[in-house]
C-alpha cells in the first residue's frame, strides 16, 4: 500500500496545512467538506505537493518532521526537493 504526506494551500488565504493519508482524492475532498477543524478556516484549498512513501510509520515520521520546520520556507523547500507538484487544472 502506498502512503502520502502532503501540503495543501489556501485558494483565498494562502494559509497551508500539511498532512498523511493513504488516498489523497478523498483526504481532499474531505478536507474541502469541512470535516477536518484544522482545515476550515482555509478551505477551499488545493493539493500543492506530495511525497510518496511504503508506510503509514513513515509517512507519519515525515509529516511529524515537516510540521517541526516553522517557516513556510522551509516546508516549500523540502517538498520541492522530495516531492511531486501538482499542476494548476
């Protein structure tokens, strides 16, 4: 099974969340449905980045790593040199 840790961003703020699933269209479309509290206050947001990992374990390890760098900087950078950037539709 595959994991993702990845980074959403805000269509109206700008505001970013990062997080860990192993289905990314649904994790989305639930973020964008509200039912996460973290998320509400920056929906609608859009899949910006992934990185794709073999384990929950790992994925986890990572977000916990990436949520620890506290500037946005820093996370953009890490998911650009490891991640995969989703086109704009």
């Amino acid at each position: 099974m595959v994991f993702y840790v990845y980074l959403l961003t805000s269509v109206e703020t700008g505001g970013y969340y990062v997080g860990q699933t192993s289905d990314l269209s649904e994790r989305l479309k639930r973020h964008n449905a509200l039912l996460n509290k973290y998320t509400r206050k920056i929906c609608p947001c859009v899949l910006l980045y992934y990185i794709s990992v073999s384990t929950r374990s790992e994925a986890v390890r990572q977000e916990r790593y990436i949520k620890n760098k506290k500037k946005r900087s820093s996370i953009l950078r890490y998911f650009e040199q490891h991640g995969v950037r989703v086109p704009k539709n």
